[in-house]
C-alpha cells in the first residue's frame, strides 16, 4: 500500500524537490535586506530570481510596494497550477484549496475597497488568482459600485451565500464579521477537502493542517476577547473546527476563560504555550511566532514526507512564507529599519 | 474548367435604389462582396472620366462607408423574437420574397402589432408564475413544520417570544449544536435542505432578541422566506390550502398558453411575412455595411463569375442611371478569390486540397488529378471485396449526414471493391473468387514494379501541372529551366530513359545511351544557370540577385537536392506495392492465428476482430499513406495553394 502510494507520488515529489532547489536562499535574502530601498529590492528580485518572470514587465519608475506583492503571488499560482497536473480526484481537489486561499485574498482586497466606497478599478493590479480555475468573476467584479451589486456579480459562486445577509459593510465591525464568515468558509472547506483525502499516506500532512487550525482558533479567541469583546458564543461561532489538540471541549474552556493567566494555564501542556510565553511582546509577534513554528512544521513535513500529498502541499506553504518575509523586506523599507530590526519580523530566522 | 474565371463587379447607382438593389443581390447569392470602401482607396475602382460620370465621380469625395451608417441589430431583435415565439419554426422563404415587393413600414408595424398583442396574454402568464414562485417557497416553509398541532397565528401572536426559521451550512450547524446550552433561546433543528443546508427554528424571549440575533447573524443563519402572517391555521391545513392554489394556478396558466398557442397559429402567415421582410432587410443592411455611400449614390463591389456577367448586367439595366463595369486581373481588379468547380465525382475531393491550401485564381485546380490518382492508390493498397463494401456504406452513411469526407470514404469504398476483384479477395480470403488480375503475394515483384510504375506515371502528370502552372504565372526561371520545369522534366525522362536502355527494356542502347547521357548533362547544366539564363532572355538586368557566387553555392546544393529527390519520389511510390501485400499478410497472420487456436468459435471471433482491425486500421493508414503521396511528393511539385476561397453572400450573412 504504500510503496504504491509512494511510486503514485513520486513524479510529483520530485518535481516539488526540483522547484524547491530554486528558491531564495539566506544569501540572497541577506542581499535583500542590504537593499537601500525598494527599488534596489525589486531590482534584486527580478535580475536574480525565478520571481524575475513575474516582475519583468513591471515600470521600474513607478513601483508600487502592493503590486510587487501581487506579482510575487503569481509565481505561486503558476506553480501550484504545474503541480495539479500530476494530481486527480480527491487529491487535486484538495490542492484547488491551495488556489481558493489565492481567490479568497482577492476578494479581500476588494471587500475592503467597496467598505470604504472606493473605486475598485484601480485594485485590480492586486488581484491574484487562478485564471483557469477559479469561478468568480473578477473582470467583472471591478465594474460593481455597491456592495449589492458586488452580491449580485457572485450569485453562481458559492461566496454569495457567504455574504447574502449582510445588508451592508460600512461599519467596522460589520467588515470585520464579513471577512471572518469568508475565512471561516475557506477554513471549513479545506476541513472537508482535508478529512477526504486517504488518511494513511497523509497522515503528517494533515495533522499539520489541524494544528494550524489550532492556532488560528487560539489567536481568534485571544483576540476575539482583548479586541473585539465578543460574547463567548460568538467566539465559538467563529472558531474552526478540525483542530487536532484543541477539541471542542477544551475550545469551550478557552472560551470561558476570564483572562490571559487562565488561557496560559489551559496551554501549558500544550504544544501552543510559545504563543503566550512572552511579556510584552505578545500582540506584536504573535502572528510571526506561529508562521515560525508552521514554517518549521512545514519544513519538516517537506523533508520526511515521501506518501501522499505532504512534500508538496509543504512545498506550496514554504513558498508562501518566503513570499511573506520577502513582503515583510518590502516593507520595512518603508519604515526605514535597520537590519537587525527587519530580521525580526522575518519567519525564517537569519543571522 | 476546374478553377471558374472570376471577375470584380463595380456599380454605382442613385440611392434611391439601394434596397431593390441590395435585394437583387441577395437574392442572386452567388456573389463574394467586397468592402467597395477598401476598393475605393485602394484605386481600383475607377470610373471613366466622362461628362455623364461626374456627379458620381465628385462623389468620391465625400465617402462614406456603410459601415458606420447600417444597423441591421434592431431588425435583428424583432426577427429573433419572432423566431423564439414560434419556436424557430419560421423559415426564410426565398421564393416569396423574389416574387413580391417588401414594404419595411408594413412589416414593422405589423410585427409591432403582433407583439402588443401578446404583451397582454405574456404579461397574465408572467403574474401566474410569480405566484406559483411563492407558494412554492411557502410551501417549503411551511412543509418544516408540518408536524406541529397548534395554529400559526398562536404563533405569530406569542407574547414574550419570537420565532424564527432560517438555514446554517453543516459546519456552522456543528457550531451551533456546540453551544445550545448557552444560547438564550430554544433552539429546533427542523429539517435538511436540498442544498445540504441545515434547517433550525429559533425561540427566542423577545428582551433577548437582539443577543440571539447576534449569534445567528455570527453564525450566517439565513431566514427562510415564505411564511405568511395571513396563513393562520396549523400547517397542516396552511399545506393542503397552498397545494390546492398552486393546482388553480396550473390549471389556469395551462388555458392561458392555449389561448397564447391558437393567437399564434391564427397569425402564422402574417408573422411569417414580417419575419421575412425584416430578415431579408437585416441581410440587406448587412450587404449595405459593404457598400460606400455619397449623398446621392451607393458604390457596390463584388466578385461574380465571368458566366454571370449577362445575368447581373441585365438586373442593372432595371435601374435608371446605374453605371455597372467588369474588371478581371488583367485590367485592375485586385487578386480574386477562387471558386473551384468540379463534377459529382471529384467535388468530395475539394475538402482534400482544401486541406493543403485553396488553389490560386491563376493555378489548375489539382481536384480532378487528385481524386483520380487518391482512389487509384487506395485501391490498390487495399484491394478487398468485402471491406470496400463497407468503407463505402459507411462512407455513404456519413455523408448522408453531412460529414463531407464520408463521399470521399463511399468513393473509396468502391475503388477498394474493384481491386478486391482484381486480387480475388473477399474479407481476407482468397479462396472464394478467382482473382482477375492477380494474387499480389504470389507475385511480390509484378506488384513492387507495378507500383513504382504507377508512380512514374504520376510524377509525370505531376511535372506537366507544373510546367502548366508555372507558365501561366509567366514564371519562364521555373518554368521552363526549373527542376520542376521542362528542363526538369526532360532530365527526370532521360534518366529513367538511360535505366530503362540498361535494364534492355528499350531498344539500340549503343546509340541512345550516350546520346541520352549528353542529354542529361546538358539539362542539369541548364537548371544549374537556370535565374541568370532566364534574365538573359528575358532581357532583365541584372542577371543574378545576389551575387554569381552565392548563386551558384545555392543552385549547386539545389541541384544535389533536385537528383536526390528524383530517386526518392520515384522510389516513394513503391509503398503502393508494399501495402498491397501488408494488405494480403495482416490478414494471413489472423488466419494462421485462427487455424492454430483449434477452436470454431474463437477462429470466427479473430477473423472477425481482423477484419475490424483492418479496417478501422490499416484503412486509415492506407488513407494517410494515399494522401501522404499527394501531398509531399505531388503537391510539392506543381501546386503552390496560396488562393483564398469564393464565399458567396449567403455564406457571410447568418442571422442567427
């Protein structure tokens, strides 16, 4: 059985191997944080990299920090669309998850444009999506006034029951809700994808998937409790479900608790006590705490993982963290950091 | 004639007569339009300069092109509606419209008429089917709660309490049951719906709406629309008053579409006049989109064949004023189209050479030689009684059904059922009848020979088109001195004359064999000066175009190629032979296979499995094979097909 799924994996395996020997090693990520600013970045990126494709046609006097984001993602996309040509049935259909989290931050941008009435024209060079794949229309979409009409653009996707009762999202907290029902509906589907896949031959694979849903419920509820102060019910509205150490029980009793000293005790046998074990620099790092445990998990998962989808689901999710640091690069420029600064808000560490 | 001579047609007229104009050339059809606009500027249409011209000349100037003046949507849209009432069962009829004169006003007000009348009949069915929209969604509402006693108005009336229906995804579903014990209201799970959703009704105390609210809203509850505060009984009783309302309803919508349904048919003749008023005047926009218009005259181009030149003049003396001329190639019409004309024999074959390229309006149409030689060497390469019989009824089936090479499969079909005779073979088997030229296994190297042949022959006819063809082009450098020219053509039929003088099949080697040597020498000379030659006589300068040395580096390569290629075709066209005999041993290898496995009932399954095998594979080899020959080692002498294809009116304008 599993030397069969081995061989039925293993063209696929070696071509994540192979993509993955080009990527962006620590020299040149040292060379891009040397960079005076963003113009020497984006010049680095596009003369010495496989982004350079993606770049290419960019104007080098007219550089905008989201759009080069934008491009570096389409590098994403092109190779997560090669790596489904080796995969059918159940297995592909699990890795279009891969490209739906694309389509789900597109929509996000533009969400965001129509709550602050903005035009949507101008958002469409921060688009990235799977042309062949995807169902939504986004050339369209750019034309949509109001939030009524952006609705109405998505009736033949199954975004528009994700939206449908929202009458409006003006508001902050309306907004706020709205992306937490689309990310709720990307996390549940990937749940559903995840759990059809043979368990057997991804067993690493999808225990990594469930611990990070474990994450986003800790930070959820975290945040739910100090930001938004949610009611516990709608707290656990909210959560994701498929978490592997964080059941539903031990969700509700995170829920109930009155205060961070309480949630670190409910975490200190497990493995996601990382998260709180800091004094002051807990709001700030805590997203880059657990994209560092996740990057570590994952490259894990890449080394040993040689059944099933996990080598190259990995694969996908490691191109995603060097595309954050590299944003994160990007970024600090704006901020003028120096570079022990901006190293610390890097996933991978470097010294 | 297999290439018909085409000629570029000009008219101006007044406007006035543009519609009857326009119409005569629909109904004419056999008519390529060109953009008069682009002839116009291109300078070809020219008008003589005489006093009786120049309002039409001064016209000139101020040109408009059809283009941005002709809308044909609007007629368009009422034809299509038409056409969706009735189902797409009105038809353009031809011979009506040539027959009597079309009023445009009539036929819109007519078909405006038409359409208010029924606007009413649409406008109730409209209004039944909205209703029939909503008690469906009631009833599926209602059906929740279909096992509840008490009356709905109770609860509508609750004092303390509101109630809610509304559906969750599965998963939120799975949220929800989590929390039951800590929401403030009651909470029944109802049903499924068809979309996998999961259906609850909500109790809530109404001083804590707005906190269940919340919650609902967190978890993406849709409310279920359909509930009625006028239903008042149980929803037992609400279902059964619905279901009889919805069959009111039908009951209704059916009379109504009835009623819609004898409208239509008491109209049919009036709508099937406007319909083909005003698609014969969408046409007729379309073919005045072509035109150029001045203030007061239209100019036309086309191109027509040379034979209807009387009939299209004799429909321009109709009009007053119309000035009309003709213009071939030879004086100052653009490159023509070609249109090809060929008998019912070889038109399949048109599909065939189409393939390759159109012929140019200046070349032979290869249609006739092609289709003659294809069937020859298909047959000859799969000589079978049986299965020729059935390339051909399939073949005829298929282009019963339009597929176009289904006629070239029925002609091949045949030719495959003649040679089956010449070899005697009948599914495979040689027993059956007497061959009546011979068996090609027993007599391997008549076969090989008659092959090669054959293909002499046809490289032959091959050289002729060329020579043909390229003296029509006045090409005098390939023509005549070319390797595919006279000069090539001599030399190919001396050295085959010098091997046949050898081999003793000719007569007086002694004499002619030296003679035909010098011969040969002096033609391969010939093509090797072939350009600076062809200059020389035809007094052009200079005699090379680039310089002598490169000239002749090249044409000395083009040489080598030149007697390279003449073994090559010659000997290409032994494959004739040698898939005669694959023929015959593919079959002997399924017979032995049938002989050795001793069993009646497989030996019959394998003879049958072979002949399908043959058939559906080696027919379509042989096919490949056929055509290879005529592509590669035919075409590529004599036929350059760089035309563009002849596509009368009807071709270019489509309504739907």
């Amino acid at each position: 059985m599993s030397s069969m799924s081995k061989s039925k994996h293993a063209a696929i395996n070696t071509k994540a191997l192979a993509m993955r020997a080009r990527r962006i090693n620590d020299k040149d990520f040292l060379e891009l944080i040397k960079a005076k600013d963003l113009k020497e970045v984006f010049l680095y990126l596009r003369d010495h990299t496989y982004y350079g494709d993606f770049l290419s046609k960019m104007d080098l006097e007219d550089l905008h920090r989201t759009e080069i984001e934008a491009h570096l993602n389409d590098l994403k996309v092109r190779e997560t669309e090669k790596l489904m040509h080796y995969l059918s049935g159940t297995e592909k259909n699990f890795f279009v998850i891969l490209l739906i989290r694309m389509e789900v931050e597109s929509l996000r941008v533009l969400i965001r444009g129509i709550a602050r009435s903005a035009d949507l024209e101008p958002l469409q060079g921060l688009m990235v999506y799977s042309e062949k794949y995807t169902k939504v229309p986004f050339v369209r979409l750019f034309r949509a006034r109001d939030w009524e009409e952006f609705k109405k653009m998505l009736i033949n996707t199954d975004y528009y029951r994700v939206f449908e009762i929202y009458k409006d999202i003006k508001g902050t907290h309306e907004l706020v809700m709205v992306e937490k029902n689309l990310d709720r509906y990307y996390y549940d589907l990937l749940k559903n994808r995840l759990l059809k896949l043979d368990k057997k031959s991804n067993q690493d694979l999808i225990d990594l998937e469930r611990r990070n849903f474990d994450l986003l419920n800790l930070i959820w509820i975290y945040r739910g409790k100090k930001f938004y102060s949610l009611s516990r019910e709608e707290l656990i509205a909210y959560s994701l479900r498929g978490g592997l150490e964080l059941n539903e029980k031990r969700l509700l009793s995170l829920v109930n608790a009155k205060n961070l000293i309480e949630i670190k005790a409910l975490l200190t046998k497990s493995d996601y006590a990382f998260l709180f074990n800091h004094t002051e620099t807990i709001d700030l790092f805590m997203e880059r705490r657990k994209e560092r445990y996740l990057y570590y998990q994952n490259l894990k998962l890449f080394g040993s993982s040689d059944s099933g989808l996990g080598r190259v689901v990995a694969y996908v999710r490691l191109l995603d963290f060097e595309i954050e640091d590299i944003t994160a690069i990007i970024e600090s420029k704006r901020y003028r950091m120096d570079s022990s600064e901006t190293k610390k808000y890097l996933i991978r560490p470097i010294d | 004639m297999a290439v018909e001579n085409l000629i570029m047609m000009d008219v101006v007229g007044k406007i006035k007569y543009v519609d009857k104009f326009a119409k005569d050339i629909f109904l004419f059809n056999d008519i390529q339009i060109v953009d008069a606009m682009h002839e116009i500027d291109s300078g070809r249409f020219i008008l003589p300069i005489r006093e009786e011209n120049m309002g039409e000349l001064l016209g000139f100037a101020q040109l408009m092109s059809g283009e941005t003046m002709m809308d044909e949507k609007n007629f368009v849209k009422t034809v299509n509606k038409l056409n969706e009432l009735y189902k797409g069962s009105l038809s353009l009829d031809m011979v009506t419209l040539a027959k009597g004169d079309t009023d445009l006003g009539r036929a819109l007000s007519k078909a405006k008429e038409f359409e208010n009348n029924l606007v009413l009949e649409y406008g109730e069915i409209k209004e039944i089917n909205d209703r029939l929209e909503a008690l469906e969604k009631s009833r599926t509402a209602y059906s929740y709660l279909d096992e509840l006693e008490a009356n709905m108005s109770e609860l509508d009336s609750l004092e303390n309490f509101s109630f809610s229906m509304g559906s969750v995804t599965k998963d939120n579903a799975a949220r929800l049951k989590s929390i039951y014990n800590s929401v403030t209201s009651i909470v029944f799970h109802v049903g499924n719906q068809e979309d996998n959703e999961e259906v609850f009704m909500i109790m809530s105390p109404k001083d804590l709406e707005i906190e269940s609210n919340r919650i609902l809203k967190a978890l993406n509850f849709k409310p279920i629309e359909g509930f009625n505060p006028e239903y008042t009984e149980t929803p037992k009783a609400i279902l059964e008053k619905i279901n009889h309302e919805i069959d009111m309803q039908k009951e209704m919508k059916s009379k109504l579409l009835v009623d819609l349904n004898a409208h239509l048919k008491e109209n049919r003749k009036e709508a099937t006049e406007s319909f083909n008023t005003l698609s014969l005047y969408g046409n007729l926009s379309i073919i005045k989109k072509y035109m150029a218009f001045s203030e007061e005259n239209f100019y036309f181009s086309g191109w027509i064949s040379k034979r209807d030149k009387q009939q299209m003049e004799a429909v321009a003396a109709k009009y007053p004023d119309l000035i009309i001329m003709f213009s071939d190639t030879n004086s100052g019409s653009g490159k023509p189209p070609t249109k090809l004309k060929n008998n019912w024999l070889f038109r399949p074959f048109e599909t065939l050479v189409k393939m390759y390229g159109v012929p140019s309006f200046n070349e032979l149409d290869p249609t006739p030689f092609l289709s003659i030689t294809y069937m020859f060497c298909f047959g000859f390469m799969f000589g079978d009684v049986g299965q020729g019989i059935i390339l051909a009824l399939a073949g005829l089936i298929l282009g019963m059904k339009g597929v176009e090479l289904g006629k070239v499969l029925l002609r091949l079909g045949m030719c495959s059922t003649f040679f089956g005779f010449m070899y005697g073979s009948i599914f495979g088997f040689e027993e059956l009848i007497h061959p009546l030229w011979l068996r090609p296994f027993h007599e391997i190297n008549t076969v090989l020979l008659a092959a090669v042949l054959i293909g002499i022959v046809m490289l032959f006819i091959a050289y002729i088109y060329s020579i043909i063809n390229k003296l029509k082009k006045k090409d005098i450098k390939e023509g005549v001195f070319g390797k595919n020219g006279i000069c090539g053509f001599a030399l190919y039929a001396s050295i085959l004359g010098i091997l046949g003088l050898n081999f003793g099949v000719f007569p007086y080697p002694e004499i002619l064999v030296p003679g035909l040597t010098i011969l040969a020498v002096l033609l391969v000379f010939l093509v090797l000066i072939r350009e600076p030659l062809a200059n020389y006589i035809t007094k052009r300068k200079p005699l090379y175009k680039e310089t002598a040395s490169e000239y002749y580096v090249e044409s000395g390569f083009e040489l080598f190629e030149m007697l390279l290629g003449m073994l090559s075709n010659t000997l290409s066209f032994i494959r004739i032979g040698a898939f005669a005999l694959t023929h015959v041993g593919l079959f002997m290898a399924f017979q032995t296979l049938a002989i050795l496995v001793q069993n009646g009932v497989i030996s019959f399954g394998i003879l049958i499995f072979a002949n399908i095998f043959i058939i559906a594979l080696e027919g379509l080899i042989v096919g490949i094979q056929a055509l290879r020959l005529q592509f590669y080692e035919l075409f590529s002498k004599y036929y350059s097909g760089d035309g563009i294809e002849f596509k009368p009116v009807d071709l270019e304008i489509n309504l739907n």
